[in-house]
C-alpha cells in the first residue's frame, strides 16, 4: 500500500484571511423596497406630467347638426324607458319600450336615495362651482380618452343609444337630435344626461326652461303628452306665445306609478313650459310588484295622499295626472278613487291617456316644436 505526501500550505501569522459575510436578509428587502420604490415612483410622476399634458390638449370641437323636421322624445323610468315621436303634421305616436338591465336598475334605485347626492351643474352659487373642479377634471379626463365621463354616465349611454336605435328603425334614418324626461329622482342629474348625448354624438335639444342642465321632469312630459298647456298651432310664433300664456294655471296631484317604483308630487301647472312642484316623494320599492307586502296598498294610499295633506299650503287640486306602466291597474285605481274622494272632495279630472307612453309623447312634441323654433342646443358643438 502506498501513500501519497500530503502538501499543506502554510501560511504566516500576519496573512490575512477573510470569510465573505452574507448580508442580513433585511437589508436585501430593504434594496428590493428601494428599487421598488423608485420604479413606481418614476410610473407615478410620468403618468402626472401624462395626465397634465393630457388636459392641457386642444378641445376637438365636432358639429351635430339637426337633420330632421319630427321631434324625438325619451322618457326615463326606474326599470324601463321609451321613445315616441311628433310628426309636424301634428301626429304623434309611440315607439318602443327598452327594458332596463340590471345595471340601469340598480343605478337608477342608486339615485333615488340621498346619499348619492353630490355636488352637479347647475351651480347654486360660485363656491359650489369651485368646488366641484376636481370631479370636473376627473370627468373631462376620462372623456378625452374617449371613455363615458362616468360609470353612470356609461349606463345611462346604453339605455339611450338603444332608444335612438328603436327611432332610427322606425323613421328610417338615424337620429340626430331629441328630448329627454326623467322622473323625480334626488341624484339624477341633467349634466349626465348631457354627458350621455355627447357621448354618443346625438345633439340634446335644450330650451328654455329646460336649460343649463335642468331637465324635463317626467310630469311636465305627460302633461304635455296629454295634449295640454300647448298651443294649437306652434307655427304661429306670435299666436302661440300668446295663446300659451293665457293658459289657465291649476294645481294636480302628479302620480308615476310604475311596476317598479311609485312618485308622487303637488304640481302647479299652466302651460307645458311652465311647472313647480312640491313635495316630490320617490319610493323604488313600492311598484305595483311588491303589491303582495304586507301593508303594501296601506303604504301606496300614505305616498298618494302625502303632497296634499303634508302641504305647508292648501291647494285646490283640480287634476289628477297619471303615467306610467301601472297606471291603469284595477287595484291601484280603487285606491286613487279612495283618496279623491276622501282628501280631493271628488271632483277632479284625471288625466291618464296612454300612461305607458304619454311622457315619452309629450317630450317628442316639445322636441318638434324646439326644433321648429331653431332653439339653441347646448349640445351642438360638444367636445369630443
């Protein structure tokens, strides 16, 4: 067996020898938080001088001209809408119902509760207006990149387009212009409404008093629907303008009364352009499908009574003004003969043609009319 010699390095006393000592692992997490950090922080300001120069672009002015003779009208309920149009032969038919999907009913329930109120145009005052340049911009941005100005607003475009579509197949040619109503909701707001048109490039017929953002209240539209506070011939200027200001005021129990929903209010009414109202109640769960809940016709009974016995002031109210798709429900009617003759005294008028429909009638006549006019839209250059 033989062995090999062993060589051993020596080393002397003052040779150094050194051992590599890993880092901590904290400091390696604090290297990887720091690169990190730098990373997301060069994201973060390149998005803001992005977004800076974003709004600093030129405004891209588009022209929506108003290519038709007839009007236009939609009517917004809390689950469904519809569109009917005037004819200046002074025929005015209905169109289409749109069922709301899920999104729009929740949406539209959303905006009946006071909590979703904010601030929106118009303005009360200077300060709200200053107030509300943050979600102004915020707004303004998401429509230069080519999205809706908000979630509502997206929802809100869907339900529309589907109702210019249903026009557009009916009148064989694309829409270009209408009039829109919605009911007495606390958060439905007319600067969406006008969000919703630009987005899809339909021209919003705006005209007094139905301007700067004030919309066209679904109780208006069924009066005007039921062919009252207008004048005979709109042709006329002069004679219509004077004809519809002599129009006699009065005062009416105005009722919305859908499957989904119940709205109630004391109107005062003279001409279609003309309407206070006061108390305006708004109830998205006492439609006529939820009439199998306890109480329920108790509850309808309080809501259809409460503008007249809760006023501050005491009315004589003359009419009744119905619409909606439950409307004319045997049930719902007993209970509306029950408080005529208990709180109204009996003798009233009710006024309830076509209830479906008669909202979506009455902005379609005003949309005629407004463009017979050549009223000034608030919508004809919009910002693209």
């Amino acid at each position: 067996m033989s062995t090999r010699p062993v060589s051993f390095t020596a080393s002397s006393p003052d040779q150094s020898h050194t051992t590599a000592v890993p880092e901590p692992r904290s400091a390696q997490r604090n290297m990887k938080l720091q690169k990190a950090t730098r990373y997301f922080g060069a994201v973060l300001v390149f998005a803001f001088f992005a977004w800076v120069l974003l709004l600093s672009l030129p405004e891209k002015r588009h022209h929506l001209s108003v290519t038709q003779s007839f009007g236009i009208g939609f009517d917004l309920s809390p689950s469904y809408a519809t569109v009917a149009i005037s004819y200046p032969n002074g025929s005015i038919q209905p169109i289409a119902r749109v069922e709301g999907d899920g999104a729009y009913k929740e949406m539209m329930f959303r905006l009946s509760l006071p909590s979703s109120q904010h601030l929106h145009q118009p303005y009360e005052n200077t300060g709200e207006s200053i107030s509300d340049i943050p979600r102004q911009i915020w707004r303004n941005s998401r429509k230069k990149i080519g999205l809706p100005a908000s979630r509502d607003v997206g929802i809100l475009s869907n339900m529309i387009h589907a109702l210019r579509e249903e026009a557009t197949r009916y009148v064989g040619e694309t829409v270009s212009a209408a009039a829109i109503s919605i009911p007495h909701l606390t958060a439905l707001y007319g600067d969406d409404l006008h969000d919703a048109f630009e987005y899809l490039s339909l021209a919003y017929l705006d005209f007094y008093p139905f301007s700067n953002y004030r919309p066209i209240p679904a109780s208006i539209a069924a009066y005007a629907g039921n062919g009252l506070g207008l004048c005979e011939d709109y042709r006329d200027t002069a004679a219509c303008g004077e004809e519809e200001f002599n129009i006699p005021s009065q005062f009416a129990l105005a009722i919305g009364y859908t499957h989904t929903s119940l709205t109630t209010s004391q109107a005062h009414v003279s001409s279609a352009y003309y309407i206070e109202e006061t108390p305006a109640l708004e109830n998205l769960r006492l439609g006529y499908d939820a009439r199998h809940e306890e109480n329920y016709w108790d509850a309808v009974r309080h809501m259809l009574q409460s503008p007249v016995v809760d006023s501050p002031v005491q009315r004589n109210i003359s009419m009744v003004l119905l619409f909606g798709d439950a409307a004319e429900e045997p049930r719902f009617r007993e209970v509306l003969q029950g408080v005529i003759d208990d709180v109204l005294g009996g003798q009233v008028e009710i006024v309830d043609q076509q209830p479906e429909f008669s909202a979506a009638k009455g902005v379609a006549e005003l949309a005629k009319r407004a463009t017979f006019n050549g009223i000034r839209m608030l919508n004809t250059d919009t910002e693209l």
